[in-house]
C-alpha cells in the first residue's frame, strides 16, 4: 500500500474549496466536525456509522463523545497532515449524516 502524502497548503485550500468539499471546519491542520444529536443513543449510532466507514476505508478518525455531542476529528497522523484520506472520510461521513437527516 502506497503511503498518503500529506497536501501542502494550496492543495488544502483546493481541497476545501472543491464542488464535493466535505462541510467541516479546518482547526490547527485537521479537519473537524462537531454534530449534535438527539439522544445518547443516536450519538452512539453516529459513532457506529462513521466506524463502518472508517473500517471499510482503513482509516479512522479521532471521536470524542459528550452525551448528545460527537466531535470528529480527521488527521493523517502517519503523513504529518491532512491527505486525500481525510477529505474521503469527510465526504463518506458527510453523506451519512444527509441520509440520516433525510430519515428522520
């Protein structure tokens, strides 16, 4: 497997900037989210789903749970920075979280 390489500074502007941008905030390098649920329980859903897609794509977010709130935080440790890896995910978890909006 060919190891990421992390995006200098113009392709994370790019990245960001793209028509399929994912909808996240861009903190000290790394790409976060912070989504509110209704319960507990639909907070650990959430968790469920972005780990199934973590695993399928061999790469995983940080997750820091606080009753309703998830916090996502997305990093290629290993390349020193974000990578096309993190913009993937984003976009996976993002179009999770519209079919999950779009069921309720």
């Amino acid at each position: 497997m060919t190891r990421p390489v992390a995006l200098d500074g113009d392709g994370v502007t790019a990245a960001l900037a793209a028509a399929d941008a994912p909808h996240w905030d861009l903190e000290d390098g790394r790409l976060v989210k912070v989504v509110e649920c209704s319960s507990f329980p639909a907070a650990i859903d959430l968790v469920v789903a972005v780990a199934a897609l973590a695993e399928e794509a061999n790469h995983h977010p940080d997750i820091d749970i606080r009753w309703r709130t998830v916090r996502l935080v997305l990093v290629t440790h290993d390349a020193g920075g974000l990578t096309e890896l993190d913009f993937a995910l984003a976009r996976s978890i993002d179009a999770t979280l519209a079919r999950a909006v779009e069921s309720d």
